[in-house]
C-alpha cells in the first residue's frame, strides 16, 4: 500500500460497502457492570534487561510485532545510539495483539501501553485493520524495571490514545473504532450512535472508573494545565471538550472548521493533537485536509486564521517548555516543520526521508529540548526506524532499526 493513504482508509471502505453479518458486533451491546475486567491469565515473564540508570530510557511501540523497543536516552546523538532490547508486549504470546501508544508514571516506576487487538488483513473481528477490531482491547500497566505485567483492565475495541495525570493515578484512554462507524452506517443508524468511549482508569488498581460517551472513532486526548478538562481529537471532523470536574463530565463538540464532514465521510479526519504548555492552546493536526488547526481554550472555538496548511499530513507534535515553537513531524514528504505558533510560519524544515524516514509519526524532545526524538512507522512491513535530530542544527545525527510499524515513542525517566 502507498504511505499516501492512512493505512485503514482501504479496510474502511471495503466495511462501508458491506461485510458478514456474523462477524459485526451487536449493535449497542454492552458488557454488564460488575464483571471483572482483568485479564484471566496475564502473560507475566519478564525481562533480564538491566532497569532504567538515571539517565532514562527511551520506549517505542512496534504495534506489528507486539514488542516494545528499548534505547537508552543517555545514547542519543553517541555511536551507542541503538537498540538495547526489543521486549515482548501483550497477553498471548502467540497472537498478534497490536500494541498502541504508551503512558508513562511521572515517578518513573510503572509504564502503561494500550492493547488495540488489530491485525492487518484479519477482517472485522475478533482482529482487524488498525480502527476495526471488534474484540475488546485491554490497558496494560507494565514494571519499568523489568518489564514484567503487573495488571491489566478490559476495555472497549480499538483503544487509541493512552495519558496519565501529574500525579500518575489516573489513566484516560480512548476508542478509535472505525469499525463501529462503518457499522452504524451500513444499518442506516445516526450518527450518535457512532460515538465511541473514554476510558477513565484508575492507574494504581488497574479498573474503570467510568466509561464516558465522547465522539466517533476518538484518538489524540490531552489535558488541561488544571486536568479538569479534556480535549479528543474525533475523526468526526470534531474536538471533543470534556469537563472532568463535573459530576456527569458533559461533552461540548466543536468542529474544525466551516464545511466540516461527519463521520461517515470527514473532510479533515482530525487524528493527533499538541497543546502549548504555555497558551493551553490544542493545535489539532487534520489528515484529510493537512492542516493544524488552532482551538482557544478560553472561547472553546476554533480560529480558523490561524490554521496552518502543511504539505503532507500532520501528525504528532511537541512544543517547546516556552511555547516559543511548535515540531510538526508531516507525512508524503517526512519531515519535521518548525512552526512560530504566534505567526503560524514554518520558520524551516528539517528532511527526514533521506535518513531512512518513511511515514513520520511522532516526535517528543529531550529534556533539554536539544534532541528531537522522531520514530516512523516504515511501510509496515519491514522494520520502521527512531531518529535522533539536532534541533539547532537541523540534521539526523542517529538512526535506531526498530520493529514493524512503531506508532509511538516515550521517555521512561530513571531512577536515582
């Protein structure tokens, strides 16, 4: 498949014109309360691996072939630059689970890794392409200094995004369940019922605390500086606000922009979200229409001057501790965009296709914000890759082989 296309785009559609009746999940069926939702048997080997130094350790999860990749920080921009270990992630060893996106404890300690339970080509269920699982996903909460599985809570299919507070006691995890919309769509059900779930998970029990109904197929979530409001990015064409501190957490929905879709057919596909640390600004990266898209927090609308068109689409950011500038890695080309947030101008870029980038995905920065820290998916099939990038200076210094499609990359801070 050409990386010009969101890898389940071709799975979406064929699910649109109709599929087997037998494998949809049951409309509006919902697991009865009180049932234990942790795993029965968890997998729980762990590793020989030495725990983090106080340098830190870098994660990256490489959701086709179920492992997590381990590169310690302290390497980055040395020639020991490579991988330390490729650990094994997920609740059966033999089946392709899908790891999705990690959290990590603010104390260093514990690890968090979402289970989507998607495998390509496995159709709508119980695996299929990343979006159309229909089995149940899981959160599991991993031991940073073994990497052994500690505990695991049952959530809904397709879990996307995974966050945890300042504090390390509380997880908010979303749904990325495309198949629900194809599935609402062939039975000609409203949008509504397309809407999937937040979960909120207390960290230190591994359980739900609540379930709460935000938007369709809900992926990128990120906290207010305060953690009582939540922002989602709906592939719906929307941002989903959540007001945490209130008792039922009512959800406001705002669309990107003027002429938006829904979510049978969006015209942006809203997928990964950066906020200021600064402004509290969410600058919301769109697929469809490639752009970032500016929400004031203050006036819960958008502010479509200040959208900025990039050349491919755009994905996950990271700002700097001052606000100052904006990292937009983009995919087509593969690169990283430095953005003025203030003006919106791409001050430069910095080309990553030539160092062996290929479908761009996130980038998080060094505690000094002097490494950016760039992992790519790859085509999906062969390895993808981690760079390290000299901010100042504009070029890879490091390259790190990792393993099939990685879709995230984190920092696991060390211990003393």
């Amino acid at each position: 498949m050409s990386h010009r296309t969101p890898w389940w785009m071709p799975a979406l559609a064929l699910l649109m014109a109709g599929c087997d009746e037998s494998s949809a999940r049951v409309a509006g069926v919902t697991p009865p309360e009180g049932l234990d939702y942790a795993h029965e048997e968890p997998w729980r080997e762990g590793t020989f691996i030495p725990p983090p130094g106080p340098g830190g350790r870098i994660l990256v999860t490489n959701s086709l072939d179920d492992t997590l990749s381990l590169v310690e920080l302290a390497t980055v921009g040395t020639p020991d630059f490579r991988e330390l270990a490729r650990v094994p992630v997920g609740l059966n060893p033999v089946e392709l689970e899908g790891p999705h996106h990690t959290a990590v404890s603010p104390a260093g300690d514990f690890y968090y890794v979402g289970i989507s339970n998607y495998v390509p080509g496995g159709g709508s269920g119980p695996h299929g392409a990343h979006g159309t699982g229909a089995d149940d996903g899981y959160c599991l909460k991993l031991d940073a200094r073994d990497n052994r599985l500690v505990g695991s809570v049952r959530v809904n299919p397709n879990p996307g995004d995974v966050i945890i507070t300042a504090d390390g006691n509380t997880l908010y995890q979303t749904h990325f369940d495309t198949l629900k919309i194809a599935e609402m769509a062939r039975q000609g059900r409203p949008e509504s019922d397309m809407n999937a779930n937040l979960a909120i998970i207390d960290a230190r029990t591994m359980t739900r605390k609540a379930m709460v109904e935000v938007c369709p197929a809900p992926h990128a979530v990120r906290l207010s500086a305060d953690e009582r409001t939540a922002y989602i990015a709906c592939w719906s064409d929307e941002v989903a606000i959540v007001d945490l501190a209130e008792a039922d957490t009512p959800v406001t929905r705002v669309k990107v922009a003027a002429g938006s879709g829904g979510a049978v057919a969006p015209r942006h596909q809203p997928y990964a979200l950066t906020q200021s640390p600064t402004t509290g600004e969410v600058w919301v990266s769109s697929m469809a229409s490639r752009q970032v898209q500016v929400l004031n927090p203050q006036t819960r609308a958008m502010v479509p001057e200040r959208a900025v068109p990039m050349r491919g689409p755009p994905m996950f950011g990271a700002f700097t501790a001052d606000g100052r500038t904006l990292y937009m890695p983009y995919q087509l080309v593969d690169a990283l965009a430095v953005i003025d947030p203030e003006t919106g101008t791409v001050l430069r870029e910095v080309q990553l296709a030539d160092a062996g980038c290929l479908n761009v995905h996130q980038v998080t920065l060094t505690p000094d914000e002097r490494i950016g820290l760039v992992v790519c998916e790859g085509d999906h099939v062969g390895p993808g890759t981690l760079h390290a990038v000299d901010l100042e200076e504009g070029t890879v210094v490091g390259t790190v082989e990792v393993g099939i499609f990685p879709d995230s990359v984190s920092i696991l801070w060390g211990q003393p």
